[in-house]
C-alpha cells in the first residue's frame, strides 16, 4: 500500500529528503528561454499567458509522473524512476507498458533537447566571442561550438553514473545561479 509520506528514521534520512530540492529548482528553471520565446509571439503581451500555460502543464505533468509511479511501485521506486521500467511490472501487459514509457521518453529528449541546446550554444559563442559577428553568419565558428557542445554531452552523458548526479550538481549550482542570482545582479548592475 503506497504511502503519502517517507519513512524517516533517524536524522540522516531527515536530511536526505533534501536532496530533491536541486532536482525541483532545475525543472522549473526555464526563464532563459522566456525572451526567445517572447520574440517570437506577434504579440508579446501574451507572453504571461505563455508563462502560466507553461508552467502549470509541467507542474500537471510532474505530479502525475510522480503520483502515478509511486502508485506503481510504492517502497520499490528508485530514485530513478525510468530504471522501474527494466523488470517485469507483475501486471497484464507490462512489456508494453515498459516500450511505451522507453519511446515516450526518447521522444521527449529529442523535442527538448534541441531547445534547451540552442540557448546554450548562442551563450557559449557570446561568452569567448563576444565581439564577433552573429553566430548564424559564421559556418566554422557554429560548426566547432556545435561539435564541441555535442563531444562534452556525449562525454557527460557516458561517464557519469547516474542522472540523479548531474541534476543535483545543475540545481545546486547553475538553477540557483540563473534562478536567483543572475536576475537581480543584472538588475542591480544597470
């Protein structure tokens, strides 16, 4: 029978329940992505409606995700809810339901990535180049930023262990600095 809240024991599970804090602030940090969007729009007024539309779609999504697996696995959840998915879910069908959830996912990463990669390739080329002509102008110089972009996350993606480490090392350092830091000092640097 699922539970609504975790076992804590003693005080170091207490302070692992802290660990998810990263993960969160990395999922609904997305702002840098608000101008681009925003430029796009005929009429940019919309832009809050965006926002809103946005932001409480993934929050559905999420609590879904999260309420739904717990349903399914209970204790058994590991932290890595998609590594539930590789045995044998005990109910009619659960080949398929593993295949569903493995190609929903694939799916998901290759929609998202290129939005999350072409905001990061447009800062990398403005931080060492910053004097340089626009990004599109320049086939070489996108062509080494791309490659090297591509090289580093395939690297990343191949030696480290878990996934649980890369969002918690991007919400406990660059979430936190785009979500709180940068904002106000660029505020305060005008």
């Amino acid at each position: 029978m699922p539970r609504l809240l975790p076992d804590v024991t003693d005080l170091t599970s207490f302070w692992k329940l802290f660990t998810v804090f990263p993960v969160l602030v990395t999922a609904f940090i997305c702002h840098y992505n608000v101008h681009n969007i925003a430029n796009e729009l005929k009429d940019t007024t919309q832009i809050g409606a965006v926002v809103r539309t946005s932001l409480a779609s993934c929050s559905i999504v999420y609590i879904m995700t999260s309420f739904f697996g717990f349903l399914l696995f209970g204790d058994a959840t590991l932290p890595d809810v998609l590594a539930n998915f590789d045995t044998d879910l005990g109910i009619p069908y659960s080949y398929l339901l593993n295949d569903a959830v493995r190609v929903s996912y694939a799916a998901h990463l290759m929609l998202v990535f290129p939005i999350v990669f072409y905001p990061l390739r447009i800062n990398i080329d403005g931080l060492f180049f910053p004097s340089a002509s626009p990004l599109p102008q320049s086939t070489t110089r996108f062509a080494f930023i791309t490659s090297g972009l591509l090289i580093l996350i395939f690297l990343g993606a191949n030696f480290i262990p878990s996934i649980w480490v890369a969002f918690q090392f991007t919400g406990a350092t660059a979430a936190v600095c785009l979500g709180f830091i940068f904002p106000p000092a660029a505020v305060t640097l005008r």
